[in-house]
C-alpha cells in the first residue's frame, strides 16, 4: 500500500460594446472613491498607487464578467455578464477566489476580473489607447485566485498598459468531462474565452485598447495559453502571448471526457456510482452538493506526495456538439502540427530550477536526513514513476519509459539522497522544462508568427520555496520565482514561507523589476522586445527549428543556443511525435 499523503502543493459573443458614460470622483478618509456610469450600469472603484513612480491607478476588482456559475448553471459554460440595471456594483474589494482548499473570502459566483489603469474613457475621447496585458493565474487549474493581494498591479503599471487579472472555475467545478452533456468539460477554458470576450467589448472604457491584447500566464495560466492557441474560439480575442512555465503540450493527450475523475468526484462527496444506469442521480447529487465540499475535496485527487501536478486536462469535445461550443475540435499537438495555430507573436520560457524543490521537501535540519521517501519511490519506481513524471501507465512502453528515465538520471542507481539533485532534476524536465521546449518547437516550426524562447537564470534574494529554518531559497530558481518582479504581493497564503518586499529602486533585484515590466511592455505595444534604454545593445533573436536561439535572464542578459539539448532530444526519444 502505497504512501498518500494529504497536502496540496500548492461564450457568449457580446454585441455591444461598453463606454464609460461619466466619472465621478469623490475622496473619503480612506481612499479615492470612483464611480462610473457605463451601459452595463453603475460601477465604482478605488484608487490606488504604483510602487516605484507613484502613479495614480485606478482599480475595479472583482468585476463580473459572466453571470454566476451556480443552481442550475453548475456545470454549464458562462453566460456573459447582462446589464445590472440601477444598483451600483461595488468593485471596490476584492472579488472572492473560486472553490479550492485554501484561500481567501470564496465563492462558487466567482466569474470575476481586475482592472488596473492610469486613465479611463468616458465619452470615447482619449486617442492614445493603452495596450492591455491580460494575466491568468497559476495554480494547478485547482488553486489560487486573481486576487491583487497576490497578483497585485504596483510595478506593471509603472509601464504604459492597462492590466485585467481574471478568475477561472477550478478542479471538478471547471473541468468535469464525461463526453456528454451533463458534463461537457473545458469549462475553466471557455470561462477564459469569456473573459477575454469581456476585454474585446469593455477593455475601451478603461482606455484599453481591445486591438492589442496579450495573453499572459504562469504555470496553469501557462498551459491555458498553449491551448488557447489553437482553439477555435479565440482566433481573434487576442494578438500576442506570454507563456511562463507550463504548457498542455505532454505525453498525456487530451481525450474525449475523462470520466474517472467525476466518478472519484462522486464518491468522495458520496454520490452513487456503481452503475451506468447511476448516472442521473449521481448527476443530481453532484449538483445538490455544496461548494465548499468541492474545494475541501481536492487534496484527495493526488496520489502520492502531492503528485500528479496536473489532474484534470482539456477534453476534445463530441463532433455533435455545435461548432460555435467546441473549444478544442482535436488534440492540441495534432493542431500544431497542421499548422492550426493562431499567427501572433509567442514569448515561452521556463526559470532554471522549477520544481526542483520538490526533491528537497523539507527543512533542512530534518527531512532530508531521512530516506524513507526516496526508498519508497525506488522500490514502486514502475508504479510511482508515471504518477509523478506524468506518462502513461500500466503498460510495456511505460515500463520501457521508466528503465530509460532510470539510466538516464540516475545510472540505474538505486534512488537515495545522495542523487536527491538527479531526481530534481528529472521533475524540472518532465514537468516543465520537455513540454515548454516540445511547445516551442512545434509552433516555432509550423506558425508563420515569431516565437521567442528564455531562460529565468536570475537568483534574487528570496524565492517562492524556502528553507523554513534558514529562510534562503530551497531549489535554485523555483517555479514562480519571476512573477515576484512582475507583481506585487501582500499576502503569501497560497506560498508557505515565503517573503515578498516591495521591491524599490535601491534594491539590486528591482532591476528585474525594470527588465521585465519593460520587456512585457514592449511586447505587448508590438516594439523591439529588449528596449535598449534597459538592455543595452542586444537582439533577441526569435527561436527556429534550425536555429534555438533563447535569452537568458541572469545577473546579465546573453542570447544563446540549445538549452539542454542532449536532455531535450533524450526526451524527445521517449516520445517521439
């Protein structure tokens, strides 16, 4: 019996579009109150200001974008958000997260964004609009939130954007797919889709301008955007991308319905299931049950040491379901490799250490003097290996994977502390570093548009994954470790020991503060990626089959070659396309 050990790691086209009919300003003793009159109805926000420049930013959190997901619209794709009539929406706090195990003030009504931004639009007059940089949260596709305690906009609108963070339905609630109507699945991708379409026709009222827009995200936000790249439904919803850290491009293929996990769902919130003839009632079940049961619930979907990362994946919709609802008509990787893709410019990139950490899973003083974690995963390697390096299981071929995998990074060594570095590094690349650079590879061959591919080289003072004892990063570079120069955060709830400051100009890590806002601001206006005013004298030259040119972002900026690339071609051995 196999160790399981209870912790989580952490559309509807609208027809009008909505203008700002009027501002209002009025000063309480706390903040700036802004109320604007638009064809949705009356909002109201508050100000805020950025960390370095002292900006006046205007913030409107917890927006609606989709009416609630709830009743009879659990399990249902979103319904854009109708008008409100006279009440005031208050988007003066923050919006809840969405049903997950931990976090902060949720709800199951929780199809929500943030917008951030310097000027607002009231009567259609400002000529220059903003370029708009749309972030989608991390998280597994089962934690964490939008929230701008977490995702805050204090160093991004020093830039010259305006920045929507939004919200997505998670686990079970966003992702239950049986083939079928009663759950249709990709219900967390076209909340995105949703979202997005909201920007297309409301981003103009907070002087954003809905013809160019970037797509943004880190990790689950990551692999939302390789996915969103080939659907159907978001040809025209946005012009550029930034990947960071993840991509849906793995060994484990989309299918059609995944109804094993609903089943698991059903019986953890003890609905029937022993039956096909059982469906209807474990559907009515399912709908009777509380939220809050669904977010307690998603720790017991992992199998062994918080693994595997990824659960729930995009399915590939039934043929007779109408075109205008399918959000993937086929395997992604199938997509890419017709060229399917959509034409706009791609930045895709990985930090150098990722998940690397999660070979060292606590504190120094302890854990790591007591092997019985990595006796466990030597003596069941066949059976823990596809869990937590995600590829098929139970199979000749995955036997063969795991002898390969076994000989590559540990010289068929049994698996100890002593090669605690080689098993990190076997995460980094299943998890992330093989499915980014296969990602890349595949849309860099077969998209008439240019992708450009970086590595997170850069070791700051703090990381997302620390020593609890010593307080120092644990695992080099971790996963995440950038966003903390792309966003403020003043609460850490989903980070267990970590530590963020504002970082300010006499910081030596607020250069990347500076390079990184800069990069994503020119990208995101259609400019030279590396502005010479903070970069100096240096091209990023775009990443090709023949040619795997990637930046490295360390303590300086080089242009180099073939990451990895005897790694790289091992794995793409293991699974050729």
């Amino acid at each position: 019996m196999l160790l399981r050990l209870s912790f989580v790691i952490s559309i509807i086209l609208l027809a009008t579009r909505c203008f700002v009919l009027a501002i209002e300003n009025t000063t309480t003793a706390a903040a700036t109150v802004v109320t604007l009159r638009t064809r949705l109805g009356t909002i109201t926000g508050t100000t805020m200001t950025t960390s370095n420049d002292g900006k006046v930013i205007y913030a409107f959190r917890g927006l609606p974008y989709a009416e609630p997901p709830t009743g009879r619209q659990r399990f249902k794709p979103p319904q854009a958000v109708k008008p409100w009539g006279d009440r005031v929406l208050d988007a003066t706090q923050e919006g809840p997260a969405c049903p997950q195990a931990i976090g902060i003030n949720m709800s199951e009504d929780c199809l929500v964004l943030n917008v951030y931004t310097k000027q607002l639009n009231p009567d259609g007059a400002v000529k220059q609009l903003s370029p708009v940089v749309v972030f989608i949260h991390p998280g597994g596709m089962y934690q964490k939130s939008s929230q701008s305690f977490v995702f805050g906009p204090g160093y991004l609108l020093d830039r010259d954007l305006v920045l929507v963070t939004i919200n997505y339905r998670l686990a079970t609630l966003g992702l239950a797919s049986t083939n079928e109507a009663r759950f249709p699945g990709n219900l967390s991708f076209k909340d995105v889709v949703c979202a997005l379409e909201w920007v297309r026709d409301q981003i103009v009222s907070f002087a954003g301008d809905p013809g160019s827009v970037t797509v943004t995200g880190q990790s689950a936000g990551s692999r939302i955007i390789t996915v969103l790249m080939v659907s159907p439904m978001t040809r025209v919803l946005f012009h550029r991308a930034i990947a960071m850290s993840g991509s849906l491009i793995t060994p484990i293929s989309p299918r059609a319905g995944q109804r094993e996990l609903v089943l698991k769902q059903a019986r953890l919130l003890q609905c029937p299931t022993s039956r096909r003839s059982d469906d209807d009632r474990m559907y009515r079940c399912l709908m009777s049950r509380s939220a809050e049961l669904y977010g307690s619930t998603v720790e017991s979907f992992m199998e062994w040491q918080g693994n595997p990362t990824t659960i729930w994946y995009p399915t590939i919709e039934p043929s007779d379901t109408p075109a205008e609802q399918r959000f993937l008509l086929e395997e992604p990787k199938v997509s890419m490799l017709k060229g399917d893709i959509h034409n706009v410019p791609l930045v895709i990139g990985i930090t150098l250490d990722e998940f690397k950490f999660k070979a060292f899973p606590g504190s120094s003083e302890s854990l790591l003097k007591n092997d019985s974690m990595f006796k466990i995963l030597s003596k069941n390697w066949y059976e823990l290996a596809p869990i937590v390096f995600q590829y098929e299981r139970g199979t000749a071929r995955s036997r063969w994977i795991s002898d390969k995998l076994l000989d590559y990074y540990f010289k068929n060594q049994t698996i100890s502390y002593q090669n605690a570095e080689a098993l990190g590094q076997l995460y980094v690349d299943a998890i992330v570093h093989f499915p980014v650079y296969r990602t890349a590879n595949l849309i860099a061959r077969n998209s008439a548009a240019p992708v450009y591919y970086y590595v997170f080289t850069y070791q700051g003072p703090y990381s997302i994954y620390r020593w609890p004892d010593t307080k120092k990063p644990k695992g080099g570079v971790a996963h995440g470790d950038d966003l903390q120069y792309l966003f403020t955060t003043t609460n850490c709830i989903y980070y267990a020991n970590a530590e963020f400051p504002a970082y300010n100009r006499t910081d030596s890590a607020y250069l990347y503060v500076r390079r990184l806002t800069s990069m994503w601001e020119s990208f995101a206006k259609g400019e030279d990626l590396l502005p010479k005013d903070v970069f100096g004298n240096i091209t990023w030259e775009r990443y090709e089959e023949g040619n795997k040119y990637y930046i490295e972002f360390s303590e300086d900026v080089t242009l180099k070659r073939d990451f990895h690339r005897e790694t790289m071609l091992f794995w793409d051995s293991l699974f050729p396309i």
